[in-house]
C-alpha cells in the first residue's frame, strides 16, 4: 500500500507542476532582434536592420508594438506580411512560384559543377600537357631561348 500511495503522491506532485507552469514555457516569445533580420525595409530593399529611413523606423515600432502584445515570431512575420506584402519578408515564400528562387540558384551551381566535372578531364587529356608524374621527361629548350633564358637570369641576378 505505501508504494501505491507513494506513486499517488508522484503523480499529484507531476500533475500539479505542469498546471502551474508558466504558460511562457509553451509559447516562447518573439525576439526583436530575431524578427530584424527577417524583415524587409519595404521602401529601401535592404534588411530591416541596416536599413535608414523612415519607413524602416515604422516597421521596427510595429515589430515592437506586436511583440509587446505577446505575438510568437511567426505571428509577427504573419501579420507584417499582411500588412506589408510577401516583400517584406527576406526569404522568400518556399512554396508556389516563390520555390525558384530557391531552387535556380541551386540547380545553377549544381549544373556548373556537374558541367566542370564531365569536361576538365576530357580537355587536360587533350591539351596534351606531359605527364607530371616523378619520371616525366622534360622537353629540351632550343639553343635561342636557352641563351635568352640565361640572359634574363642574368639581369635578374639569379
């Protein structure tokens, strides 16, 4: 009977800390910092934390008026791209005709590197370049440019 009131006890103890606990713990709350670099400056086209301007010192004011009312991050992006338009956001949208803007870039160097990949091996073999290993035989230089080779070392001081 003492371990069944034992658990008993555990379970009011476990049951009565999670009633009591801050509702905060759930719904973390929106950073100023946080939503700055997320947001445009509508005006400026430039990030809302470097931008200068007028409208940039409206946005920031609305940002802090939405958080102080307790808004969560995405509540605040929410409501700012209601307000604002999808070009206040500084990602934009990953759904849609939006998604190219992701995934052009992306397919761009993916292609390059792919392009660079097939190709460097087939142009060195055919540049004809001697082989660099440690027996590879270096090609003689014709009397003209072994004299002019050793004039310019001379000037040089070499």
């Amino acid at each position: 009977m003492s371990a069944r009131r034992a658990l008993r006890a555990l379970v009011a103890l476990v049951l009565a800390v999670a009633a009591f606990a801050p509702a905060s713990a759930a719904t973390p709350r929106a950073s100023f910092n946080d939503i700055e670099d997320e947001v445009m400056c509508v005006t400026c086209n430039v990030p809302l934390n470097i931008a200068n301007s007028p409208q940039a010192d409206d946005e920031r004011k609305e940002i802090r008026r939405l958080i102080a009312l307790g808004l969560t991050k995405q509540q605040v992006l929410d409501r700012l791209k209601s307000e604002l338009g999808n070009e206040v956001l500084a990602d934009p949208p990953t759904s849609g005709f939006n998604i190219t803007t992701w995934l052009v870039p992306i397919g761009a160097v993916g292609g390059v590197g792919l392009l660079l990949a097939l190709t460097l091996p087939r142009w060195r073999r055919r540049s004809g370049l001697p082989d660099q290993g440690p027996d590879a035989k270096v090609p003689e230089l014709a009397p003209d440019d072994l004299r002019r080779l050793d004039d310019e070392l001379g000037r040089a001081g070499i």
